[in-house]
C-alpha cells in the first residue's frame, strides 16, 4: 500500500516537473496540418520539418554556438573572478570587508530593467555592441554576487589548519587559494559555474538590445526573433524550445548528484 | 599564481581584440549600417541586398537584424538612437513611430532629398504620416490596411453578401450558426489581445461609428466599445479573441472556426494553403453608419538617423530599397503591398497578388493611428482601457473611459 | 599596507571593478534619473520627489504594485510549499532516485523565455493542452485562461511556480540532507510517528534552508518580467502587470526614463528590505542552532 | 648553538596580550614541550614562531638568524597540526610531495624524500590513497611525514594528538619520541596533556597567561615546580594547597604546626602532592567522598567537615578506606613545596 502511494507520488512529481516540456516536445514533432488541430492531437505524427526549419530557415544552430561562446566565456570569468574575490572576503584580514560583501549584494537586488541603459551606453563607448565580450561583462557583473556569495561561504567553511599547512610547505596567499582552496572547494565551484552558465544560457533582455547583429545573437533572441511581423510559428518555436533546453537537460541529467552535493555543500551554510 | 593572472590577462586582451574585431571600412567603401527586422521571407530580402551590391558597389550594407515584433523592434531602434549610436545609418520605422522619432531628433528631416513631387507617387495616408512639424521623416516601403475576410461558401449557401455594417454581420452569424448547429463554429475571428493590434481593430470599430480613439468618452466611441463586448466578444467571438493577436485568431479563421475574420492582407495568401482555401472572399471591414467603413494604416518606412556619418550612402540604400523596382520586387516575392500607387497597374505584382487589386481603395482611404510623440504611451493607455472594458463584464465604462482619458491628457502633456 | 592586505585588495579589484562598471554605476544613474523628468521630448529637469509621488497615486502603478506583491507572496509560498514536497520525495532512497532527480530540475534549466512561450502555448483556448488535461475532447468547453483577471494571475503564478519550485526543492534538499539520521532514530525509540517526526524534527531544522530559499525566491520574485512580458503584457487591463514591466514600459516603449528609474529604485527598495529581514532571520536561526 | 632563540616575544591582539615578552632557548636536537591550559598563548608562541602570526615586539632566531620578517618556508621550519591538515584532494603522496614541489625540487630528489619518508612512517601502502580513506593515525602519520620530508631545523608541533582516541594518542606518542631520537631534529611541542609533556619533552615549557612559568626538565618541573602555577598545574591529580604563614621557622596553617627552614616570614602557601600524604597523624582531616582505583594507584578524595576544604590523596598499598570513613592525614614533611609572592621558597634544611 505504502508502496503504491509513494509510485502514484513519484510519477505525478516526474508529471508536474516535464509534463509541460514533453508537450512541447511533442508539438515539436508535429506537421503543419496538425499543429492546430482542436483538440489538440496527443499522438505526435513524428515529423522533423519544423526542427528542419528552425535549423535551416532561422539558422538556429548559430544562436545554439552563440549562447554556447557567451554562456561559457561568462562562466569562464564569473567563477575565475568571483574566486580571486571571493577567497579574501572570506579568509584574508582586510578592513572593508563587509562593506564590499554588502555592496556586492546589494548590486544583486536592483532590477535588470535599471542597468541595460547604462550598460548599453558603456558598451557604445567601448566599441563592445554586437560583440561576445559585450554580453560576456555584463553578465559576468550581474552573476558575480551570486558566485562571491556561494564561493565566500564556501571558503568560510575550509579548517584554517588547511591554510596555514599551505603557507609552512611554501605558498603564499594567491598559491593558498589556487592550490588549495579551489580544489577543496571544487563542489562548489562546480555549483556555482551551472548557475552562472543557467543564467547565461538564458538571459534575454540584455541580449536583445546589445545584440543586433545576427552573427552574435543568442539563442533567446533568436528565439525572439522567429515571429514574423504577424505569423507566430508555434511549430518552429517548439522545435527551437526543445533545442534550447535539451543542452540544459543533458547538463542536468548528467550532473544532478554534483549539482545537488555542490548546493549542499555551499549555499545552505549561508 | 603566475597561471592565473596569465589566463586573466589573456581572457582580457583576447576579448577586447574579439570586441575591436570586425573592422567596417574598407577603402572606397562606405558601410552603411541598417537595422532592419528578421523578414518573412528572408530570401527576398537576400535577393534584394544582392541586388543592391551591384548596383552600388562602393557601398556595403551591414545588416543589424531585430525582431519582427513591431514593439521588440521599437525598443531597440529607440535604444540605439537615444544613445546617439553612430553605428545606425538608416532603419525601419513602423508607421506610428515618425512622429515620435522626429520629435526626439532622432530621425533626419529628408525634404531635400525627397520632393513633394516624388512624395506624390505614395499613397497620401503613407506620406502624411511621416510628415511631422511641416518635414518629411520617412520613406515608405509597403502599406497595410484592415479587411475583413468571410467564408464565400457559406454566406453564398445562405444568400449572403458580405455585411456592409456589423449589425448586418451579427444577423448573417446567428443565421448562419443557426443553420449550421456546429459548436466549432464562431462567427467572428480579430485581434484583442492587449497589444498594438487592439488599438488597430477597435480603431477601425470606434472610427465606423463616427467616435474618436482620443475621445473615448464620446457617445459614439462608448457605443462601439459597448457594441464589441456586448454583441461581439463572447458571443460572436469567442472569449478567447481577448487573448488573440494575428496568428491565433488567423489559424481559427482557416481551421474552419470562424465566418468571418479581420486581418491585414497577407493573410489572404495563407488562406489560400489553408483547409479553407478557395473558400475565402475580402470585403471592406463593416460601419455602424453607411460609407464610415474604416481601416487602420499600417505598413514600414526607412527613416536615417541624425547621428549617421553617412548619411548620403544611407539615403542611397533607402531610395533603392524603396524605388519601383524593389517595391515591386517585394510585391512578387514577399507579398509586400507597395506604398507606391503605380504598381498597382503592374502585371506583375497583380498576378503574384490579385487581391491587391481590390485593395486599393482600401488603402487609398486607409485611416492613421493617433499622431503624438508620446504615441506608445497612449497607445499603453489604450490598450488598458480597452482590454479591461472588453474583459470585464461588470466593468464601469464611463469611469474607465474617464480615467483614460484623464492619463491621455497627462501623456500628451509631456511633449513641448 | 601589509603583503596580506595588498594581495587582498588585488584579488578582490576585478571583481569590485567589473560590478562597480557595469551593475553600480548604473544603478547609481538610476537612482540619479529618478528624480528627473527624462523624456526625449522635453529639456530634462530635475523634479525632486514628483516620480515617486505619482508612483503611489497613479492608479495603475498602485495596481501594478498590488499584484506585484500578490505575485511575490502566492507564488514563493507555493514555491516553498511544493519545493519541500519535491525535496521530500528525492531525499527518500528508491530505484531510479538520480532520473526523478533530473526530471525534477528539468524546469528550473529551461530558459525563462521559452517557458513563457511555452505556457502561453499551452493556455491556448483553441488548441491548449491545459484545456486538453481539464476538459479533454470536449472543445465547446475549453476556457480562454488568459483572458480574464483571476485566471491570468494565476496563469502566471502557475508558470513562475512550475519554472522555479524545483530550484527551491533543490536547497531544501540540500537542508534535508544535513540533518543527521541519530536523529530520526532517537525519535522513533521515543515513539514519535512519522507526522511528529516531520514536525518536531525535519521542519525546525529544515527552517535555515527553507528561510534562504524564501530569500532567494523572494529577491526575484520582486524582479519578474520575463513570464509577464511574454505570456500577458500585462493583460487583461492592467491585472497581471507587475513592477519591473511596468518600469520595463515607461523606459523602453514609452521612453520614460526618469519615472522608469523611479519604477526600479522602488523594486530595490522592496528586495531590500525584505532581504535584509530575511538574511537577519537566517543569521539568527544559524546562531540558535 | 641554539637552534631557536625567543626574545621579549610579544604578540598583541588588538587590547588583548596573547604573548608578553617570552625569552626562551631551544638548543640543537632538544625536544621542547610548550604546556599550559588553553589560552596561555602555547599556540599563539608557535605560530609566531612559524611565522603564521606576525609578532608585535621582539625578535624570533632560527639558527642565529633573526627570521620575524621572513615567510613560513623561508625558516627552515615544518609544522604539523592538531586537525593533520592534510590536503584532502591530493592522495597520499601528493600530500608527502607538495611541500617539496613548492620549494621546486628536481623530482628524483623529491620521489626518494617522500620514498623515505613513507617507509619511515610505515605509510607506503596508502600512498595513492586520499587523506578521506585513511584512518586517524594513519593521517597524523602522513601530516608528520609531510613535515619530515623538508628535513627542517625545526619540527612544530601543534598539539598532534588531541585528535586520537586513549589507545592510539598512547602508541603515537611513543612513535614521535622514537622518530626524535632517530631524526636527532630540534621539536617544539605544544600540548595542554602533562602525561604527554613529561613523556616526550627533554625541556617543558610551562605557559600561563601569556608568560613562561617554568623552564625545565621533566623532573625539574614536577619535582620542584616554580610557581604555585607550575605546581597546580602539573600533577594528577593535582597539588593540595594551605595557606598559612611562616612565624618562627615554623608554618602555620589549618590547625598545625610544621617546621620549617626557610628565608621568609609571613604569608606563604604550602603544597603538598597526594602522594606525599599518609593516613593517620595531624596535618589534615576529613570524610572520604569518593575512591578512584586506577588499578595501578588509587586515590581518595576527602572533604573536611568544618573548613570544606578537600584533600587528594594516594593511598598506600596496604592502606584501605571506605567511603564515608573520617580519616586523618599526615604530609610527607621532607617534600614540601612553598610558595610566597608567586616565587618558590627553597628550603635550606628541614628538622
């Protein structure tokens, strides 16, 4: 009895958390004639055509290398800085130290609407629109409260024995931090680099308007970019959600246990 | 620790190259950035450039492709001439914006460049609506208008014409669904949702019954809203137009669910690849009074921005994107209807387009949105106003109408 | 300055410059242009208070704050609520635990964007699997879900909640899995049930966890825009438009700045104080146990 | 030549003084136990020594050269710590290596050291083993070999032990002592465990409050404790302590006389060791509370019924008490301890 509770339970958790995604799937896999057909049909007709017009009208797979170079890169840099920051604030004496944590912070609560203004005027300035780096720095500052929090609570944590060890066999403080803490810490390292690749992966609006050149433009302007002046391609869209999201579900299939050991780990000592 | 800063400095200075990368001149060639949206039909628009190229092989076109959504495109050509960006030559203005891009100063006056005598190959609605303090700011490149779409099979199976007033219509429906007794069967499909394309339906509703937009709480404007959420939404209509733009309430019209259906002309050639195909008459959109039948202009033009260094190399790619030739080039391929009045005697844009034929009275007579800078605002306060009178079925339409156009009143206040 | 302190201040430079450059100076110039009329129409002057004034008598902002605050509180509470239903179910052992897991963070990995348009998909009066899951083939009564207020709210409510209940599952498992087993085991010799057990037991000591993912949901919950600008734009009327839209509005379509900023300096204003409260509640737990 | 030089040490936290001027020389090969309870600035005395804490005033030499400016690795020193600090993504031999890649020595020379030091310590079978999968004194066999593989002037140690349960702290202990006497290396040790203070040490450091109470061998310490500190603090169970005072090459306290000759009068205290106290006589009486059998000695803790004051004492073989039994004591008078003004009394004869 207990057992069949808790399998009725499992399946509607699985339901409720890729129910919505498989119904895309499906559409994803439907024909024009289909699409809307009311009611909707639930057995796909397993065409290919909208993946093959998402790919070869709207050059989908371009987006897919740019938001792979963007979110990556932003990755790159958000945890290799968040790191240099993150390994003081928490074990080196300096004054300001809480000063800059709340800074940080605070940096993170302001909405994304207040900042694209004056980014996308820097970026003028720098002659860095419709460039990679130009989504990479941005992003890079926004996920960066995020990285310094997880990485300083992270590194709170490490024995002091560890640092001082490193500095009798011969490290100073940057060889302590690279040799030491961040392979100690590499769960939450881990953790944090999803997260700053998750958001990456998916961000829109600062890559809709610094982004106009479709060499560079990421995969959520793609996206946006598939309704006509009046024609919404509901079928191409599926297509295009699908593979948006399936680099994202691979990622999580394969990493769940390090993702979810990484969290628990860092972000819960707070 | 040396390892580090390397892969730091590297990330650094390999990205500002990256950033400095993708140098635009070349010598003797003038780049001409153009900021465009992502086509229809994007072959045409390769075809055109093609063209272009050869023609004018001193000048290159850099394409900056947005969105097609015409408020996605608004943010970001506003964004990027608000910032001054000198990497804007010459862009698409939907036909609402003029008046706001050239109170801002961001779009180039073109009266130099563009005569009266040349303005006067256009249709009149077109020109008139990039004129803005005396100058001319654009050049349109196709038009639009509201029509209204019927199934020819089942109005000539009842002995049906199309409806010349909506009274007439609502009748024609309840016979029809009457006779019929299918419950897939609506008798009006349009756009409802709360975006730009409610402001172009009920325009054309309100304007038919004598009322203003920018009067909400005139008699004739309430009446035809009242009109819309008593007989039409919910009835005619199902609840659902509220949450319509354009593809939606297109795909209820050719699967069958709809009798009639406003839209704008390109979805005619849809019809036609549809389970209704053959089956599809247009007409003028109704009126509540006889000859108030209305439809919303609509339609592109290319403006140049202030801020171009070149601004003559621009004006070159917008007089050759908007010449004959191209209009007519976008006609046959893109199903564009030109701006240009002549091409419509063409042999070639009629075959490729019979309905245009038509059509052209309708745009002849094609009525403009309100005309202010501040247009996205009002349009924002319309939107609210509308949506709400048309969603909520107890909702105080006077109060509504009242506060509506208190805020239109605050909204244009703005401008100077 | 000692080697130590040098070496700090070095470390800690790019970060501080890259968030100074390009998140504070900004939100610097945000907090500046809020008390400035700025439109491209009119000379910009400087108005003092007057946006912040109209940002709590306008009606629809007062409205838009409304729901914003509807939004924040239904939709965390739920997100809390289901995510320590799904963090209970992956934290037992069974057969196939590492694929639930998975399809468990599925959502949470899907762009925003995408999820947005998904559902409006799916929320489709005509052919809407929503429609299709309630009222089957029965197509006379399928329901236009975002055409009238409440459903609409709770349409998008719905979408946020499904987008992000597994982010919260995800940190309260991480709670659930640092309570040690002993725990349970002296409970049960002192003879509590299961129910007790989860009351006395895993949910006080699940209350630093839950409290940061109440933090984390909260602060963005305050900042949605995505869903809203996708799926409803704010519709019907104005019933579903929240905060950082409405900022989003009077910025880039309406051109708005000074008012725009006044919109956002005001999000912050309410992330602020809630997260300070929150993150003082954290740090207090932690000392108490 | 000494191997470790401390002058006027002093090291400051903010308003708290953690060290107050320490002068102390360690010479070549000796084997030097820091002991005092926690917070007598044991530890802090070492770090600075190891250079993890910078000093406030005062110099610290290693082998004649004045190092207070220079880094942990430029002193010649290796450290193991309480919690082993071993790095725990680095396996076995990584961990016996690292301090040596970090000095960049050429790898042969590297593999030998850390071959060596491994089969010293008899570690070589877990060498690809990580710190997680070894048992507790395995891991304190690898932080000592990572220390040994430097061949330092100085060996620090941190408290190793605490960490180990009863049995292993016992076989450890001995191993380090061993490993001394092998490596002929200069230790200082700092531990709050007397039992491993007088086992280990050739020289115990007594520490309170920040000063040195005591230099001295083990027998020195416990024999003739300096200070009434020293005295309390060294000895298990520890010292019973009278006050008195000393009239009349006699002191007076608790009710009894006893004779002694020293060059003081007036207020003194007078320490006694439990077993140097016998049942029966006139020193002391009381009620026995509790009796400790330790198998090889046994103890009886009494109170006295008027003063409350408590006695411990070591009872004889032959002696046998019950609990709840009064009893009275007499002191072993030849081995007295005598404390005035914080300073030890030295007797010049006894009657």
């Amino acid at each position: 009895m207990r057992r069949v509770v808790f399998t009725i339970v499992i399946v509607a958790v699985v339901l409720f958390s890729i129910g919505p995604f498989m119904w895309i799937l499906n559409t994803s896999l439907k024909s024009p004639q289909t699409i809307a057909e009311r009611p909707p049909t639930i057995i796909p007709d397993l065409q290919t055509e909208f993946f093959a017009a998402a790919v070869d009208e709207h050059n989908f797979m371009r987006y897919v290398g740019n938001s792979a170079i963007v979110a990556g890169l932003t990755t790159l840099l958000a945890v290799l800085v968040g790191t240099l920051a993150a390994y003081p604030l928490a074990r080196l004496r300096m004054p300001w130290r809480r000063g800059i944590l709340s800074l940080v912070l605070a940096a993170s609560m302001f909405p994304q609407i207040a900042i694209v203004g004056g980014v996308y005027r820097l970026l003028l300035k720098l002659g860095l629109l419709n460039t990679h780096p130009g989504l990479v720095l941005p992003y890079t500052a926004l996920t960066l409260p995020l990285a310094i929090w997880i990485l300083t609570s992270f590194f709170k944590e490490i024995p002091s024995d560890l640092e001082d060890s490193a500095r009798v066999d011969g490290c100073g403080p940057l060889a302590t931090m690279w040799r030491i803490f961040v392979p100690v810490a590499a769960p939450a390292v881990f953790t944090t680099a999803i997260l700053v690749f998750i958001y990456a992966w998916n961000e829109f609006f600062f890559a809709l308007l610094i982004m106009t050149d479709p060499a560079v433009q990421t995969l959520p302007v793609g996206i946006a970019k598939f309704p006509g002046e009046y024609m919404v391609p509901w079928g191409e869209l599926a297509a295009a959600a699908v593979i948006a999201t399936i680099p994202l579900v691979v990622l999580v299939l394969v990493l769940q246990r390090r993702i979810i050991s990484g969290l628990t780990a860092g972000a819960v000592k707070g | 620790m040396r390892r580090i800063v390397l892969i730091a400095g590297m990330l650094i200075v390999g990205m500002a190259l990256f950033g400095c990368g993708g140098s635009d001149t070349e010598s003797g060639v003038t780049s001409v950035n153009l900021v465009v949206w992502k086509p229809n039909i994007p072959a045409a628009w390769d075809s055109a450039l093609a063209m272009f190229h050869e023609a004018h092989p001193d000048i290159k076109i850099v394409r900056e492709i947005g969105p097609h959504s015409s408020s996605q495109f608004h943010d970001l050509v506003a964004q990027k001439l608000r910032n001054q960006d000198p990497s804007v030559d010459a862009f698409l203005m939907d036909v609402i914006w003029t008046p706001e891009f050239a109170a801002a100063g961001w779009a180039m006056p073109l009266d130099e460049r563009f005569p009266p005598s040349e303005q006067d190959k256009f249709f009149d609605g077109c020109i008139q609506a990039d004129v803005w303090d005396g100058k001319i700011y654009g050049v349109p490149l196709n038009i639009d208008a509201g029509i209204l779409y019927y199934r020819k099979d089942l109005l000539d199976q009842y002995g049906f014409e199309p409806p010349t007033t909506w009274a007439a219509m609502i009748d024609q429906i309840d016979s029809i669904q009457a006779g019929e007794n299918d419950p897939n069967l609506n008798g009006f499909s349009g756009q409802f949702r709360q975006y730009e394309g409610l402001i172009c339906d009920m325009l054309e509703i309100v304007q038919s019954n004598g009322g203003r937009l920018t009067e909400p709480e005139s008699p004739e404007t309430m009446e035809a809203i009242a009109f819309v959420r008593n007989e039409l939404i919910g009835d005619a209509a199902p609840e659902g137009v509220l949450t319509y733009s354009e593809q939606e309430s297109l795909d209820l019209f050719t699967s069958g669910g709809a009798v009639f259906h406003r839209n704008w002309p390109y979805a005619w050639s849809v019809s036609k690849e549809s389970p209704i195909a053959g089956q599809v008459g247009i007409a003028r959109l109704p009126s509540f009074k006889d000859d108030m039948s209305t439809s919303t202009l609509g339609g592109w033009r290319f403006g140049i921005s202030r801020y171009s260094k070149n601004p003559d190399a621009a004006w070159t790619v917008v007089e050759f994107f908007t010449s004959p030739q191209m209009q007519r080039h976008f006609a046959v391929n893109a199903g564009r209807a030109p701006a240009r009045k002549t091409l419509y005697q063409d042999s070639a844009v009629l075959a490729a387009n019979p309905h245009f034929e038509e059509m052209y009275p309708v745009f002849e007579t094609a009525t403009p949105r309100p005309r202010t800078p501040v247009y996205p605002e009002v349009s924002n306060i319309l939107q609210r106003f509308l949506h709400s009178a048309l969603s909520q079925d107890d909702a105080d339409l006077e109060a509504l109408a009242a506060k509506a156009a208190t805020e239109m009143e605050t909204a244009l206040g703005r401008v100077q | 300055m000692n080697s130590e302190r040098k070496a700090a201040y070095a470390l800690v430079a790019p970060a501080v410059f890259i968030v100074a450059v390009f998140v504070l100076s900004p939100i610097v110039q945000a907090f500046i242009n809020s008390l400035y009329r700025d439109t491209p129409f009119s000379p910009k002057t400087f108005i003092g208070l007057d946006n912040y004034r109209t940002l709590f008598s306008d009606s629809v902002a007062t409205g838009t704050i409304e729901f914003t605050l509807i939004f924040v509180i239904v939709s965390t509470a739920l997100e809390i609520l289901i995510g320590l239903g799904l963090a209970l179910v992956i934290h037992e052992h069974f057969k196939g635990r590492g694929l639930v897991r998975a399809a468990v963070l599925i959502p949470w990995a899907i762009p925003t964007v995408v999820a947005g348009v998904m559902w409006k998909y799916m929320l489709n009066d005509q052919y809407g699997f929503v429609n299709l899951v309630f009222y089957g083939s029965n197509v006379a009564n399928y329901v236009a879900w975002l055409a009238s207020e409440w459903s609409a709210r709770m349409a998008i409510i719905g979408a946020d909640v499904w987008k992000t209940s597994s982010f919260a599952a995800l940190l309260i498992l991480a709670g659930l899995q640092s309570i040690p087993e002993d725990l349970y085991e002296a409970a049960r010799i002192d003879g509590a049930n299961a129910v007790k057990r989860f009351f006395r037991i895993t949910l006080p000591l699940l209350k630093p966890a839950i409290l940061l993912a109440l933090l984390f949901r909260m602060m963005d919950a305050f900042r949605v825009f995505a869903l809203v600008y996708v799926m409803t734009q704010g519709a019907p009327g104005g019933s579903t438009n929240v905060l950082q839209y409405y900022g989003y509005q009077k910025m880039f379509p309406e051109q708005q700045f000074g008012y725009g900023s006044a919109v956002s300096v005001l999000v912050f204003v309410m992330i602020a104080i809630v997260a300070t409260i929150l993150i003082r509640t954290v740090r207090t737990r932690i000392y108490e146990s | 030549m000494s191997t470790l030089e401390l002058r006027g040490l002093t090291k400051r936290f903010g308003e708290i003084e953690a060290l107050n001027a320490i002068d102390l020389t360690v010479d070549q090969g000796d084997f030097c136990v820091l002991l005092g309870p926690s917070g007598c600035g044991k530890s802090t005395a070492l770090r600075c020594i190891a250079g993890l804490e910078t000093i406030t005033d005062g110099d610290v030499i290693i082998n004649g050269d004045r190092v207070n400016e220079k880094t942990p690795k430029e002193r010649g020193i290796a450290m193991v710590f309480q919690t082993y600090a071993l790095y725990p993504h680095m396996t076995v031999r990584e961990n016996l290596a690292f301090p040596l890649k970090m000095s960049k020595m050429p790898k042969d020379e590297m593999e030998k050291r850390v071959r060596d030091a491994a089969s010293l310590l008899r570690i070589e079978p877990m060498l690809e083993r990580r710190p997680r999968e070894l048992s507790g004194g395995q891991r304190q066999r690898v932080a000592i070999g990572r220390a040994i593989v430097r061949e330092p002037t100085l060996f620090l140690f941190d408290e190793p032990l605490s960490n180990l349960d009863a049995k292993l702290r016992n076989d450890m202990r001995l191993e380090i002592a061993a490993l001394h006497r092998r490596l002929e290396a200069t230790v200082i040790y700092v531990t709050h465990d007397q039992v491993e203070a007088m086992t280990l040490g050739k020289t115990i450091v007594v520490m309170n409050d920040g000063r040195i109470e005591q230099v001295g061998t083990p027998d020195e310490v416990y024999q003739r404790p300096a200070t009434p500190f020293v005295a309390g603090f060294v000895g298990m169970p520890a010292m019973n302590f009278i006050t008195g005072e000393i009239r009349n090459d006699a002191f007076e306290g608790n009710g009894f006389e006893i004779p002694v000759s020293v060059d003081h009068e007036g207020e003194t205290l007078l320490g006694v060791r439990p077993e140097d106290i016998n049942l029966g006589g006139d020193h002391g009486e009381g009620e026995v509370e509790i009796i400790e059998n330790l198998g090889a000695d046994r103890y009886a803790y009494l109170k006295e019924t008027d003063t409350r004051k408590r006695w411990a004492v070591r009872l004889n073989a032959d002696e046998s008490v019950d609990v709840g039994q009064a009893v009275n004591l007499s002191f072993n008078v030849e081995r007295l301890h005598l404390y005035a003004d914080n300073r030890r009394l030295d007797v010049t004869s006894s009657s």
